[in-house]
C-alpha cells in the first residue's frame, strides 16, 4: 500500500481561504469543505494567518515608561507605609493586652469594695 501524499497549498491560497472563512457568513467547516481542504488544516491556517493580521502595532511611548516608573515608585511607597502602620498596630495591640492584663491583676488584689485586699481580708478603716 502506498501511503497518501500530503497537498502542498501555494501561501496565496492559504491567505485568501483564511481571508474567505474569517469573513464568510458560513461556517469554517462548509468553507474548507468547499475548497477541498480538511478543515483541520483551514483551521491551522487561521490560526497562523490570522493571528498576524490582528496583532496591533507595537506602542512605544515615552510617557507610558515614564507613567510606570512612577506607578512603582509610589507602589513601593505605599508598601512602606502600610509596613509601618502594621508595626504600630502590632506595637499597640501588645501594650493594650499587657496593660489589660495589669489592670486584671490590679482589680484582684484591690477587691470589689475598692480596698487592698491583705491576706484575703478587707482592712479596717
């Protein structure tokens, strides 16, 4: 048996198959079909030549390297900031439970009534 030869299809042709199923009403399958075509392969050709088309040029604007570096230097800045208010939450939450805790242990040895507790018992006046 002899095995099936591969169809070598002109560029010219690829491009204007892509260009007739890209702006066909019909589906790429019919279009592919109706050039004799598998529609795998119409589907490669889409995908090699019609990605080329699309691609938009290129934009190299000074401004927009400029708008960038100032977008980084401000995010590092913000960064920093939101550091040192971490630091300070984590400083102050500390202190509050600390004092928290000295003021429990300073209500317990002063009693309800208000008077140092000696021993367990309230002190004469």
């Amino acid at each position: 048996m002899s095995q099936p030869t591969t169809k070598k299809y002109l560029p010219e042709f690829k491009e204007r198959a892509v260009k007739l199923a890209v702006e066909s009403d019909q589906s790429i399958a019919q279009t592919a079909r109706d050039l004799g075509v598998n529609d795998n392969t119409l589907h490669t050709w889409i995908g090699k030549y019609h990605r080329v088309e699309r691609q938009e040029p290129q934009v190299n604007d000074a401004h927009l390297d400029e708008e960038l570096k100032r977008l980084r230097k401000e995010n590092a800045r913000l960064k920093e900031e939101r550091d040192i208010l971490k630091n300070l939450l984590k400083r102050a939450t500390t202190l509050l439970v600390s004092r928290e805790t000295l003021v429990r242990g300073v209500s317990s040895l002063w009693g309800r009534s208000g008077r140092l507790l000696i021993g367990g018992r309230v002190p004469p006046r």
